[in-house]
C-alpha cells in the first residue's frame, strides 16, 4: 500500500490546500449520482418494456411489476434529481477557475442536458400519476419520452466530460480564450464513444441490478412467474449491454495513446517504452520502478495499439509534473476491464446453457453470482470513473488547464466534504430502509403502499 | 435589444418561473409544518402530498435552468457570484436535498414514526431552501457581489436586503402554496380542509404582503440602486404586485379559490420581475452591467437556440402536466 499513500503525500504537499477536499467533494458527490443517474437512463426503457409486455398481452404479472418499478423509480429519480442539483452547484462552488474561464465553452450541452432534465421530469410526474388516471395506451407511452430523455441528456453530459479529455471549439490568445465555437466543443472528437461507453454502462448497472433483486428472491425459495419475469427482462438488457461493452471500451481506448500518452501508461503501467509493450496486470509503480505485475508479452500492444509492435509510450518520456497518480489509475482501470469480461462471460454461459436446454436459473451459484453482479457493475462503473478522470490528473481541461487552477481559495473545505459524507450516508440509509420497506409490503400483499400520516383509526380517510 | 440582454431576460424568465411553480411546492411546506399533530394533520398532509407529487420535480429544474443559462452565457459574473455567496448557497442546497429526498422517501414510509421524520425534514427544508435563495438575490440586488467574488462571505448575505429578500422568498412561498391547495382542497371535494386553508392563506398574504411593503422602507437605504429602479421603471410592477396581491386575498376570503390561483401567480411574478427590472441594467448590481457580462457571442446565439427549443419542446408538455394536475380527475384520489 505505500506507494499509494506515497501518491496521496505527494499530492497534498504539491497542490493548493483547497485542491484535494475539492477533488475528494466532486469525486463524492459524483460517484454517489452517477448509480442513479445510471437508474433515470435505463430504467425507464425496462420499465417500458414490462408495461408493454402487459398491455399487449394482458399479462398481470408484468403490469403488476411495471408498477412497482415505477414506484421503485419515483424514489431513486427524486434522490437523481437532487444529488443532480449538488453537481450543478458544485461546478460553480468548487471550479470557479474552470466555470468562470471556460464556462461559455462548455456550456451549452448543459443546456440542453438541462431540457431533457426538463421532460424526464415532466413526463415522470405524469407517468407515475397516471396509473389509472389515463387510458392505458397513452398512459405507456409517457414512458417514451423519459426513456429518450434519459439518453439525450448522457449525451450532453458525458459530452462536457469528453471535451475535459479532448477540449476543442476555442483557441487561446495571450491567455484568452477566443474564438469560441461551442456546437464544436459539444461534438467533439471524443463524445460519440465515451457516450456509447457510458450508455452502455448505464444498462449494465441497472439490468444487473434489478435482475439481483430477482435472484436474490429464488434464492428465497420463491420462483413463481413474477420472479422469473422480473429476472429476465432486466437481464436481457443486462445481456445486450455487457457483450457490446468491451468492444465500445476498446474503441474508446483506440487512440488514447495519440490523445493522453500519460493516461495510458498510467493504465498499462509502462514506466518505459517497450516495443512490443506487454500486458502489466496487477503489480505497483513506485519511484520509476514497476514491481509485482504478471506479463503477458505482446498482449499490451495489441489491446492498446491495435498492433503487434508499436509500443505504449513510457512514463519516462512524460515531465513528472504532467503523470496522474499512476497505482490508482492502473487499479481502477484494470478492476473496470475485469469486471467487464467477467460479466460479459457470465452471460454468455447463461444463454449458452439456455441454449443448450439447461436453465441456470436453477442453479444456486448462478443465482448467487446474479445477486453481485449489480454491486460489481457498479464497482466496474466507479471503477472506469476514476480510471480516466483521475488519469486525466493534473488536467482538469487537458492540455489547458490544471485542476489547480480551476479550484478556489476556500477554506473549511474538509468540514464541508465531512457534511456531505454525513448527508449522503443518510440519503442512503433512508433510500434502503425505504425501499426495503416497500419491497416488505408488496411481499405481504399490499399494492398501494399509501404512507401513514396518521395513527390507524384515521386511516379509514384515505382511499 | 442586445444579444446579452436577450439572454439575461431568458435567464430571468427561469428565475420567476422557478419563483412563482418552485416556490408553490416549497411553500406547501409550511402548511405541512403547521399543521398540527400526526391525526390532525393527516388530511392536510396528504394533500401536500398530493398536489405537488407530479410537479415538484420538473418545477425544481426551473433552478437548473437558471443556473445553467448563467454560467454558459455569464461565466464571470457566475464564478463570482458563487465564490463570494458560497454559505447560502451551500444552505440552500442542503435544504433542496433534503426537502427532495425526504418527500420521497415520506411517500413511501412503512411506519407512522418515519413519516413523521421524513416530513419534519421536508417541512423545515421547505422553508430554509426559499429564505437562503433569497439571501442570495438580496445580495446580488443590493451590490454586494464585487465583481471579482471577493466579497465577505458573511456580510454578502447578512445584510437587511438580504434579510428581507429571504423573507419575501418565504412569504411568497407560503402565500402561493396556501392559495393552491385550498383550491385543490376545494375541487377535491374537501370542503372542510379547504375552509381551514381559507383562513391561511389570508393571514399568510396578509403577512407577506405587509413584509414586502414594509421592505421597501429598509431597501431604499441599504440598496439604492435597487430602489431606484423600484420606484422609477419598475414602480408599475410593484403597484400591479399590490393590487394582484389584494385582489387574491378578496377572491380567497369569498372561496372562489380557482379563480384566485391566476392573481396570485400575477403578484408573486410581479414582484419578482419588479427585482429584475429594478436592477436592470446591472447583473451584479453596481459591479457588472449585463451587456459587459457576456460571454462568446456565438455561446449567446447557440443559447437562445435552446431556449427557443425549450419553449418548443418543454412548454407544451409542462401545460400538459399542469392541465391533468389541475383537473378534476386527478384531485378526486
């Protein structure tokens, strides 16, 4: 562990003091979002495929789970939609240098980010307070613009993410910045793949984490049709998604070393340049040495370069003061990749046994595997965040601007970090003990769920 | 009109938008809190409940909005703005999510004793978020946001603009709120909650309209580029406040509560574009003139493009979502 506590020192008596309370704050607040985000992005599609399934064929038993999710979603998307809100005030609390410099740049996808925001949550209300306020048929397709809005809006988001990695649609003049285009800064280079990375991602997340839910109640002994529908449904989405993730995350990767050489030594742990490069897995990098990795020869060239021998550019043709913290970045990185193919095996053997007549479903280990897979996919998904944006470090807009640059002078940043950790541990207690609660409920037969505001006897008022 | 001006009005737009829709769902917190006991007050909070259930999350993306458009098209004046005003705004923001989370998770408690932590939260958030944001807007109207943000992060906002800002955000709240629900009380058929909301709403007008009047005499001295604009170009929408305000108060008090919704949404936007018209041209007053503030010319025109499709795109559903909320079907459950 001491060559990350070593990068950790390093860091704190490099930088600014306000700089890593405000880097740990947005990692905070962004880690905790983006799982729910992941939710108001793909939920809304299963949702809609469940509540298709039971209009059209009049199956009970999917209407019936087409609702409780929606009820599910009613709490995640309004715990979303604020820790959402954190964000947006944090982009101007903690990088006034960044918001204030560059904010006419980077601003316009946030703008319309912000008007699918609008219809997400527009149609949301409607959505879920319509449920026999409306004719059926219109009634679901509510659904619809939520779903496209979800995807409109990872589009915007992740599109001010890419351009932080490949910043275009401004020049700068004697320290200003001119001529700024900000339709090319939101299609930049980059923002196709790694919307398609995250997108994806995002299906991930929430197929095998709905499907989890499912498994972990056969597990309970109860495999009735509701069971196995709420299992199958997210797992298909979870299916598609994890085979067609390694080959987008491989794309995304394809010219990393052109565009950020440092973030990909960083993930390939070349301290020098090595032709062919091998594949560095596990091990650490201290003081210019790389100790402790198993090798795989060529393997480094061909994932990264696409090529039997152009090597991945060592560190050590990289100024020290331009490197990220290179074991977190490995790590993350590596964690990401292996959860990625692990999941994606899984399926595989899934569909394969299907297909091959024998169901896994009724295999205990399996159902055991599906219970973590949501937890690691969204280890994978924290995992492939803090892969490229610490390795992004000490780029806040790369190439442009430091991350210490855009921070502000404050101080009593660390009790606001402790506030915060305070604040989501309890956003996270409620959302589980709430949910947990409803999950109780329905399982005893209640549909409903109205909430009690009043001792029993005047529960005969409601209806 | 400049391209600047065009897009702070778009900005404004949202700020009274999020003012008069944001500030009917936080108000229902006070109405919430006050309520009475878990029996007592169980008709009144399921009501809450209710009414602003399918609403308060896009009426809350209004903040975004407001937000968004100012750091794109005012970059400077943003980072300014937050870096000295950071103590409210972090207040604020922890009072929206709060107030956010605890609603949900209030919906859905599973015991009597949850509901009433989660409400007490989302009550007490309800209330704190408006005042805060108000603080802010007192201390951008009152010029004390230096157009470097190197102003005093406890004088900015600790001010009596400030104060009575956050105050008037309150009250406005609350009068809304109560001028709502007792409509939604009424066509729901809840004659009786609609009755105790009467009374309120009246004395909670009553309450914030005398705030505002009375505001204005601490203003005049502690804000007088603000007060110049309030008694010159903005004094019509100041008196139209008022008259909105009274008229409101006289239809609630003889129970045509439908009807009172539309001047009371009139007072509160008018007295909020009173703000804005009152400090035109400045967008932090006496630092920074709006025509100064903006950014890339092409970021402006490439913003006015997503406010025209905001108002394509996101209106129509909005009236859409406002109609079935507002209806009789919807009020009967």
């Amino acid at each position: 562990m001491t060559p990350l506590i070593a990068e950790a020192l390093q860091t704190v008596m490099t930088d600014p003091e306000g700089l890593l309370p405000a880097r740990q704050q947005m990692a905070l607040s962004l880690g905790w979002h983006i799982v729910l985000a992941c939710f108001g992005v793909a939920f809304p599609a299963m949702i809609f495929v469940m509540h298709l399934r039971g209009i059209r064929r009049d199956d009970q038993v999917a209407l019936g789970l087409a609702k409780r999710w929606a009820k599910v979603s009613a709490v995640l998307f309004a715990i979303g939609a604020v820790s959402g809100t954190v964000l947006s005030f944090e982009m101007g609390l903690l990088w006034p240098g960044l918001m204030g410099t560059y904010g006419d740049v980077l601003g316009l996808p946030f703008a319309f980010e912000g008007l699918s925001f609008f219809v997400e949550a527009i149609f949301l209300g409607i959505y879920l307070y319509g449920w026999g306020r409306m004719p059926p048929r219109r009634h679901l397709l509510m659904v619809v613009p939520m779903a496209v809005a979800g995807v409109v809006g990872t589009f915007c988001v992740i599109s001010v993410n890419a351009w932080m990695n490949a910043p275009t649609g401004f020049r700068v003049e004697n320290g200003e910045v001119v001529d700024v285009d900000p339709w090319r800064a939101m299609f930049n280079d980059l923002v196709v793949l790694q919307f398609g990375h995250m997108w994806i991602a995002a299906y991930m997340v929430v197929g095998f984490s709905i499907a989890g839910v499912y498994a972990f109640g056969m597990l309970r002994g109860r495999r009735d049709a509701h069971h196995r529908l709420g299992f199958l449904v997210p797992f298909v989405f979870a299916t598609v998604a994890a085979l067609g993730q390694p080959f987008v995350g491989h794309l995304l990767g394809g010219n990393l070393g052109d565009r950020q050489p440092a973030k990909l030594a960083a993930f390939e742990l070349a301290e020098t340049t090595e032709s062919p490069s091998p594949l560095r897995i596990g091990g650490w990098y201290d003081d210019g040495e790389v100790s402790g990795t198993i090798d795989i020869p060529y393997l480094g060239s061909l994932l990264a370069q696409n090529s039997f021998t152009e090597p991945v550019r060592g560190l050590d043709t990289i100024p020290a003061d331009e490197h990220p913290p290179i074991n977190i970045v490995h790590w993350a990185f590596q964690s990401m990749v292996g959860i990625g193919v692990l999941l994606m095996l899984a399926v595989l053997l899934f569909w394969a046994a299907r297909w091959r007549r024998r169901d896994l479903l009724e295999n205990r280990w399996f159902l055991r595997f599906c219970v973590v897979a949501g937890p690691l996919a969204v280890v994978a998904l924290e995992a492939g965040w803090i892969a490229t944006e610490v390795g992004r470090q000490p780029w806040i807009v790369y190439g442009f601007m430091r991350t210490s640059e855009a921070a502000g002078s404050y101080s009593g940043l660390w009790w606001l970090l402790g506030s915060t950790a305070v604040v989501y541990a309890g956003m996270t207690v409620g959302a589980v003990v709430v949910l947990r609660s409803m999950a109780r409920r329905w399982r005893a037969g209640e549909e409903d769920l109205p909430s009690p505001y009043a001792p029993e006897p005047a529960g005969e008022e409601r209806r | 009109m400049s391209l600047e001006v065009a897009v702070a009005a778009a900005l404004f737009v949202g700020v009274v938008a999020y003012a008069v829709f944001g500030g009917a769902d936080f108000g229902s917190g006070f109405f919430d809190l006050t309520a009475g006991d878990a029996r007592r007050g169980a008709e009144l909070r399921t009501l809450v409940d209710h009414s602003i259930g399918p609403v308060w999350e896009a009426n809350h993306v209004w903040l975004i909005y407001v937000l968004v458009i100012w750091w794109t098209a005012f970059p400077e004046s943003f980072a300014a703005a937050m870096t000295t005003l950071v103590v409210p705004l972090l207040l604020a923001l922890l009072g929206i999510v709060l107030r956010g989370a605890s609603f949900a998770f209030r919906k859905f408690s599973a015991t009597l004793g949850q509901a009433r932590l989660f409400g007490v939260l989302f009550a007490a958030s309800s209330i704190l978020t408006p005042f805060f944001l108000g603080t802010v807007a007192g201390a951008i109207a009152s010029g004390r946001v230096p157009a470097d943000g190197s102003g005093d992060r406890w004088s900015s906002w600790i001010n009596p603009t400030s104060l009575f800002g956050g105050a008037i955000a309150v009250g406005t709240c609350a009068f809304l709120a109560g001028v709502f629900l007792a409509a939604d009380a009424s066509r729901g058929d809840r004659q009786q909650l609609a009755e105790v909301l009467r009374v309120r709403a009246v004395a909670v007008g009553a309450v914030t309209g005398a705030v505002v009047l009375g505001a204005l005499v601490p203003i005049l001295d502690d804000a007088p580029t603000l007060s110049d604009g309030l008694t010159g170009r903005a004094a019509p929408l100041v008196v139209l406040s008022a008259l909105a305000g009274a008229a409101t108060l006289w239809l609630v008090w003889t129970r045509r509560y439908a009807a009172a919704r539309w001047p009371a949404v009139v007072a509160v936007a008018s007295v909020v574009s009173g703000w804005g018209v009152g400090q035109y041209p400045w967008l932090l007053v006496d630092e920074t003139r709006i025509v100064d503030a903006g950014g890339a010319e092409a970021t402006l025109q490439a913003l006015l493009v997503a406010v025209g499709l905001a108002a394509v795109v996101v209106v129509p559903p909005l009236v859409y979502l406002f109609r079935l909320t507002q209806s009789e079907e919807w009020s009967r459950h």
